[in-house]
C-alpha cells in the first residue's frame, strides 16, 4: 500500500516515562528530518540525538526511516538498523525517545 492510499502518524514517546510528548503526520512532507539541529523537521533536543539523526522518505511508494550515520545509531527491537519500511505500531529507539508509527 502505498502513501497516497493510507496516512501515518508519528508519535514522539519519553522512553523513561511512557507519555507522548508530540504526534505528527507524515505524507505531506516529501522527507522529514529528525535530529537535534534547529533546522530538522521534528527536533530530539538531547546529547544522544545526531544534529540529523535520522530521515523519513517515501521509497517506490512506502515511507522508510533510514539512519543517517549517526553517533548513538537508530534502533529497532535493540538493534541498530540503517533502513526500515514503516508499518502500523512500529517503535524505533532514537536518543530518549521512542518514535511509534501509527496508520491514521
């Protein structure tokens, strides 16, 4: 299923307390950065965060998350991963937070 057929949420999760900090919805973006820097699109603002840490992109018509080098690495089920296909309830671990994708 591609992204003009269904729509993604993100939500940002404080690992150490459970609570969802912010939600956002993905698909109106081509790309969505995620990083410490003030220019990213959804800011991490912690020492562990990658100034871009990581990227959201639409490949052949799925959103992936892909790891863009950084120094603390962007996990999935504790281990690192470089590229992922986004699906409904899956968690990647980045700095603090747990980023959960949700279909809208």
């Amino acid at each position: 299923m591609g992204i003009t057929e269904m729509m993604m949420e993100l939500h940002v999760i404080n690992r150490k307390t459970g609570q969802l900090v912010r939600a956002f919805a993905l698909g109106d973006a081509a790309d969505v950065l995620i990083g410490r820097d003030e220019s990213c699109d959804i800011r991490l603002n912690a020492p562990s965060v990658s100034r871009e840490h990581c990227l959201i992109e639409e490949i052949d018509g799925d959103l992936h998350l892909r790891d863009l080098d950084s120094s603390g690495g962007t996990l999935c089920g504790g281990r690192k991963i470089d590229d992922v296909r986004l699906q409904h309830g899956l968690e990647v671990e980045v700095g603090p937070a747990t980023l959960r994708f949700v279909e809208d």
